[in-house]
C-alpha cells in the first residue's frame, strides 16, 4: 500500500465519531479505533495494520562506505529479451536469434539491438552483466527475487530493495526515502516483515499523462490551512492517549506515516521535486515525452532532492507472441530515456554518487516459439547497471551462443543484490529482527561482486 497524506484532512471527521466513544481502554484500543475508519485514509487496511503488531525494530544502518547515495532502480517488468537488447547473439540460427539485427558500441567487439543506438554511443560508461541466472520462470516469484534478493518463502515475507534502503538509512530532506513511479507494482516491492513504515511513497499518477500532479501533496478543495492545523492537534490529542495506556512498536510504525505525511504536505521542496514542469523543454525532450522519458526524468528530480531509492516501472515485456512489435514499441523510448539519463546525470555531476540499475525478472527462451514470441527463461538474462562506484565500459560474464545458459561468471540475484547495497554502504550480511526476534540476514549468502566496482 502506498503512503497517503491526504488522510490526514480528509478523513479526520472520524474524530468526531471517536469523541463520542468512552474514553476506556476496551473502546480506545487501537483495533476499535481504525475500525472507524484511520486507517482507512492512511491506505492501510485492518489485514495490513495488524501486520505491522508483529514486525520487529531493525538494528544497524549504513557500515561500509558508500560509493553511491541514491539508486535509480528501472524494472522493465514482464521479462525483457536478452537477445532483443544486451546480448544479441547475431550468428545463431534465425529461430534463436530473432528477426532483429545488432550495432557495434563505443566498446570493441560489444554488440546490442540495433534499436539501441543512444544506448550503443553510451556503452563506455555503464556495465552490462550478460550472466544473472536464478533458474525462476513464474513472474511472481522472478520479482520478488528481483526486488529482495530472495526465493520466495511461505513462511516469511522478506523485504524489498527500497524498504531496507529506507530502514537503514532513512530519511534525507524531509522526503520519502523510497518512492515509487508511479506505483508499487507486486508485494514483493513492499517492507515484507518490516514495519509498514518503510513502505514506499507511490505517485499515484503517471508522470507522462496530461495535467499529471502527485497525489496528496496538496490540502484537499476546501480545506484551509488554520482548519488543517486544528484538525492535527485533535489527531495529536488522540495519539497522546494511544501512547500513554500502549506501549507498542506499531504506534510509533503509524505515527511515522502521519509525520511523512505531514512533511510532504508542508515540504514546498518536495512540490518542486515532483514537478515535471519546472524542467527545461529541451531536457523533457532529451529524455522524451512518454512513459520512459518522463519516469526517469522524474526519478533524476527525486536523486537531486535527496530521495534514496526510486524504483521506476517502464513498458511491457512479456512477449509471448508477436515479439517484434512489441519491442519497436518499447525499445527505441527506453532507449533514448536511458542514455539521456546517464549523460544528465554525468553532467549535473550526480552519476557518480547515483546508481542507475536496468532490471528485468528474468529473460525469455533461447527460441522464437510458434507465436513468434519467446517464453519465460530465468536459467540467463542481463542487467544493465551504472554510476554510483560501477566500473564503466565493462561487459560482465557471458552468455552461451544462444543465450540459453551463463558460459562465463555467472552472477546469482544474491550477488546482484548484496552489490548494490555495499554501494549505498549498506552491509547486506547485517541481520534484520524478523518476526518473533528472530534474526534474517538482509541478504542471505549473497557475495559483493567486487568486479564490477571500481
């Protein structure tokens, strides 16, 4: 669930029906309160905020140095073609390579889809690994490895990237450590057995569209500034009584909401850093106007304003069938939003404290099927990573001839991750307080690949 703010003075008639109530224990506990409907406006259900009871605090924080401060995390979900984009295999047979050809890179001997030229020119300033196997073909479970460096688990709900990112290291200008765009796409992207505040803070809205204004960021019609002041010392009162007759985690897990929410609220910085409109026309054009453009601009407005970890959703990858049209449509935007980013980035002299990570579930089979698609393959597939203490102009492992298996330096999602988190200074073997006390490596046996760092 994202956090809302608009709760705050939307909903604060509630009160008026939670005055009325006796002021005894049984009445005032917190069950019977979000029963009215609280909890309702934050947009955490009853299910959800009973879930953060059984949530532990987290220990530690950031504990070796960090070589980046803010990740941009792109998800092309649906599960990207390697052969249609990193790795193009241009001498296998046509039912493996596909129906497209491939251009040379600012690297020598390095080739990638011949709908990637601005990607092609920027080559020698990121690193492709070639070789990420974790053998999953569901796209639930290829998320959530994806997002948590985890198989899923029956039994425990692990948390996602932007979720530790948040706990670790929290917030940083009063903004959002973890911010979706535009929306939490699976459970897998969410605080898992952490508590519900280090959920991410989605848009709500897509940065592309027509008239596009972030959820929540403004007092609703109606509502006057002295109105919504008053209707917080009522809430204040409320929460007062909460922690003088409960002592519990959750308390302070919802009241970390209501101050987010606040914050935004109040945080004339954190308009500006959602709005689009305050960029050049000729830098919206750089990146493009559609979906990719748009979102990854947004994310280098969130890394500028001090937000940790943007995860950002882009396109539809899980090309069954017609896998040709559906990379025309899809490839040349990435493309041309990808490597505006890089170069924004290097020259605002952000890309090297910022990590630029392209991401995928997993990859599609070695052959075109009979619907001239290919099918879920999770035994190898690419990521694309940049910045942020990543070697630059580096090809990592390599596929075999029809990228059907890793034939060299194959990297689990365990590595990938526990990569990522030693660039923001994160130790990925710190232990996080699962439910019952129980301790849960952030990354359980993952290894920092250090190859690909500088």
């Amino acid at each position: 669930m994202p956090i809302s703010a608009v709760f705050i003075v939307k909903n604060m008639d509630v009160f008026s029906e939670a005055r009325t109530m006796k002021f005894q224990p049984d009445n005032l506990s917190r069950r019977n309160f979000f029963r009215v409907g609280f909890a309702g406006g934050l947009g955490i259900s009853l299910a959800d905020f009973l879930r953060i009871e059984a949530t532990g605090s987290v220990t530690g924080g950031a504990s070796t140095p960090a070589s980046a401060k803010s990740i941009i995390y792109l998800f092309l979900q649906g599960g990207i073609a390697q052969q249609e984009s990193w790795d193009p295999k241009p001498y296998a047979p046509v039912a493996n390579r596909g129906m497209f050809g491939s251009i040379p890179t600012r690297l020598p001997g390095i080739r990638f889809n011949e709908l990637m030229p601005k990607t092609a020119g920027i080559a020698d300033k990121i690193t492709v690994i070639r070789s990420m196997t974790h053998g999953e073909n569901d796209h639930d479970r290829g998320v959530h490895i994806m997002f948590t460096g985890y198989n899923p688990s029956p039994l425990l709900k692990y948390p996602s990237f932007g979720s530790v990112v948040s706990e670790q290291l929290g917030v940083r200008n009063n903004l959002p450590p973890y911010v979706n765009v535009p929306e939490q796409i699976s459970d897998a992207c969410g605080p898992g057995f952490l508590s519900a505040a280090y959920n991410g803070f989605s848009l709500g809205a897509k940065p592309e569209t027509a008239g596009f204004k972030v959820r929540n960021l403004n007092l609703p019609e109606g509502v006057s500034r002295g109105r919504f002041v008053r209707r917080r010392k009522l809430l204040d009162a409320v929460n007062t009584h909460f922690q003088n007759t409960q002592d519990s985690d959750a308390l302070d897990a919802v009241d970390s909401f209501y101050q987010r929410a606040y914050d935004l609220i109040h945080s004339e910085k954190a308009r500006q850093a959602f709005d689009l409109d305050k960029e050049k026309s000729t830098t919206r054009d750089s990146y493009g106007r559609g979906e990719a453009g748009s979102r990854l601009l947004m994310a280098r407005r969130l890394v500028e304003a001090g937000v940790r970890f943007i995860s950002v959703n882009y396109g539809e990858w899980d090309h069954h069938a017609k896998i040709e049209p559906g990379i025309r449509k899809h490839v040349p935007e990435f493309d041309q939003a990808f490597a505006a980013l890089i170069n924004d980035l290097e020259q605002r002299g952000l890309l090297d404290s910022t990590l630029v990570v392209v991401s995928t579930e997993f990859g599609r089979t070695p052959s075109i099927n009979t619907l001239a698609g290919r099918d879920h393959w999770g035994r190898v597939f690419s990521v694309a990573m940049a910045g942020g203490g990543v070697q630059r102009g580096l090809v990592y492992g390599a596929s075999d001839a029809i990228a059907a298996e890793p034939a060299r330096d194959p990297v689990r999602a365990k590595d990938f991750a526990s990569t990522m988190y030693h660039c923001l200074g994160i130790d990925s073997k710190k232990k996080l307080m699962g439910p019952a006390n129980r301790p849960v490596p952030i990354v359980r046996e993952g290894n920092v690949r250090h190859e690909l760092l500088i």
